[in-house]
C-alpha cells in the first residue's frame, strides 16, 4: 500500500483548477444528473443506494433555489457516495473471504505497513483506525484467537502491548493483496499522476472539513 499522508488543518481556499471533462459515455455529471432523476449508483434494493439517491435528489432540487448551476457539484457529492460504498462492499467481500469482520482486516493491513516486524501499539492501533478502548480489544481478542496476530509485552510499560501480525497473519494479507480488487487500486495509482492526488486530496479534506459537525 502507499504510505500514508499526513493530514493538513489549514482552511485556506483551494486555487481552482479546470479538468478536462469525460466523454458523453463516462460523464456522470450534468447529462446524467436532472431534477428528480438521478442515475441509481447501486441496485435498488441497496438500502445505501436509496439513501443515497434520496440525498442526491434533494440536492438537486434545490438548485433552482440557489440561482447557480451545481450540476458538477451534485455529481461529485452522488459519485462520493457511490464510491465509498463500492470500496465497503468490497473490502467487506475480501475480509469475509478470510473469515473476518472488515475492521480486523484494517487493523492488519495497518500492521503490514510496517515492515520488517509488523507491528505497532495496540493504542497506536486504536487512534489510527478510530476504535474505542473496548472496541480495540475484541478485534485483538478475534485476531489472535484466529492466529493472525499476536501481543507482546511492552518493555517498560506494563500497561501497553505490542501487536505483531503472525507468519499466517502475513499471509493472509497478502492473499488479501492479490485480488482483482487490489490490483484495480493499484493500478488506479499508477494511472492518476502525483499531481492530481495531491489535488484531490486538498478537495476531498475540504469537503470534510465543511462537513463535520
């Protein structure tokens, strides 16, 4: 996996940028997005799909109120939406292949990128993937029960332990990296240059930003 960014708090305006725009046949933004009809992300019988459609079409139609034209805009929030639940489906399918729960997968691909010893502190853990205290020990608890992870003693600090990915632990995430799923990833970061993930970036920790109560 890439290594991992930090984070920037700054709220300054972002410059603006033209892209180009996809073709008739890969656009899903104005031509596809129309007041009360909105292209379904998944099937309809998705829950998430629904809700997510729901969201978008409120969106939209309040564009006659605003007096702007936000057909771009609206596509971006309904693709962001489309996108995090193609990217939970999928993770989910890859951990449940494994016997996992999804959040046990991410507490071991944390410690995968952390070679050569694949491991990290178990509140290292915790702050990173956002568990709480409890939550934290059942993953560890199922983990190591499995035989994917293991805890040490932390020199110096009775209270802490270290959590190391065991020789079958490692195996399993790198089955986990060998899937289709994986490779699209990976081959979605080669594709997309340094320059437009740093954009998107910027974009996204905005949207964030201006989203969070």
């Amino acid at each position: 996996m890439g290594s991992t960014r930090s984070v920037e708090t700054s709220t300054a305006r972002l410059p603006h940028r033209k892209t180009p725009r996809a073709s008739s046949s890969q656009n899903i933004g104005r031509d596809s997005l129309q007041v009360g009809k909105i292209v379904p992300a998944v099937p309809a019988d998705h829950s998430e799909g629904n809700a997510s459609e729901a969201f978008v079409s409120f969106m939209v139609s309040s564009e006659s109120k605003s007096g702007v034209d936000e057909s771009d805009a609206i596509a971006c929030i309904h693709l962001i939406h489309r996108i995090t639940d193609l990217l939970r489906r999928s993770s989910t399918a890859i951990a449940e292949n494994g016997g996992l729960h999804v959040s046990d997968l991410y507490v071991m691909l944390l410690l995968h990128r952390r070679p050569p010893h694949y491991q990290a502190m178990a509140g290292e853990i915790q702050r990173a993937i956002g568990f709480t205290s409890g939550g934290i020990t059942r993953r560890l608890d199922r983990l190591e029960e499995a035989g994917y992870v293991k805890r040490l003693p932390c020199p110096g600090d009775r209270r802490a332990w270290i959590v190391q990915l065991t020789p079958a632990g490692l195996a399993m995430v790198n089955k986990s990296r060998s899937s289709d799923y994986s490779t699209k990833i990976n081959d979605l970061i080669r594709r997309i240059g340094a320059e437009e993930w740093s954009h998107m970036l910027s974009i996204l920790q905005e949207i964030d930003r201006s989203l969070r109560v």
